[in-house]
C-alpha cells in the first residue's frame, strides 16, 4: 500500500494572527477557505452541529497545512504540549536563511534557542511555539 501524508490540521482560536505566522512568516498560501458543516463531519469529528472554517495552505513544495476554526465550540482548557509530550509534538519545515528570521521575528516569535548547528554539523535548526501552541522546528540544510 502506497501513502502519502495529505496535510497537517491545526486548530487554532485567532485566524488572523495563524495566518499571519503562516502565510507572512513562511511564505505559505491559502488553496482553499471553507466553512465546512453537516451530518456527515458531525460523525466523522465526533461533534453535534459543528461549525468550522477551514483553511488549507500550502508550501513551495505543495506541502500542506490545514487551520481549523470552530465556530461553535466552547473553548477548553489547553493541555501544554512540550517536546517530549507522548504523541505529535511539532512539524518542522525547510527555511533558507534561519539566523535572519530568527533576528527578524525573536520578538514576534517564541523561540526556544538561537539557531544551533546540529552534532554532525549538517544543518542548522531551532524550535519556535506556532500561535496555536504547537511547536514547529525550522531547519537549514547547510
């Protein structure tokens, strides 16, 4: 059986400040805003009524990111994912030039160190939080 990893769902609860990291930071670009609703996605989420936009943006590479918005689900109690949290805990992507946004957006941005080079020198990387609490790990391939 052949796959391939189709998106990456992200739930976040400020559309405007994701879209900013997301699409200003790193250059991805929407392909698609919807709002989505029905009994299907009520069976397949697991939620009566639901109400969600949804936005799909992709990379350079086609790659691709999906921010989910509930729009009628009450808010609960964030769980803190760290880095060594059991289950997913960050996406990492390519970037170019990692010591320049790490200059640019270090104020922006919750890094959690300077770019570092890594054991075998082979590429230079950091952790960064995304808005929606997740970690996301920016790569230099040197």
């Amino acid at each position: 059986m052949k796959v391939n990893i189709r998106h990456t769902g992200i739930v976040t609860r400020n559309l405007k400040e994701s879209l900013f990291f997301w699409k200003k930071i790193f250059g991805f670009r929407i392909v698609k805003d919807m709002n989505e609703m029905g009994k299907t996605l009520d069976k397949v989420l697991k939620i009566k009524k639901v109400n969600v936009r949804t936005l799909k943006l992709k990379d350079s590479n086609n790659s691709q990111i999906e921010l989910l918005l509930f729009k009628n689900i009450k808010k609960t109690k964030e769980k803190k994912t760290k880095t060594f949290s059991n289950g997913i805990t960050h996406i990492s992507i390519t970037v170019k030039n990692i010591d320049e946004i790490y200059k640019k957006y270090k104020k922006k941005i919750k890094f959690n160190s300077e770019p570092l080079f890594s054991k075998d020198g082979n590429v230079k990387m950091t952790y960064c939080k995304t808005p929606e609490g997740a970690f996301l790990e920016l790569v230099e391939e040197l």
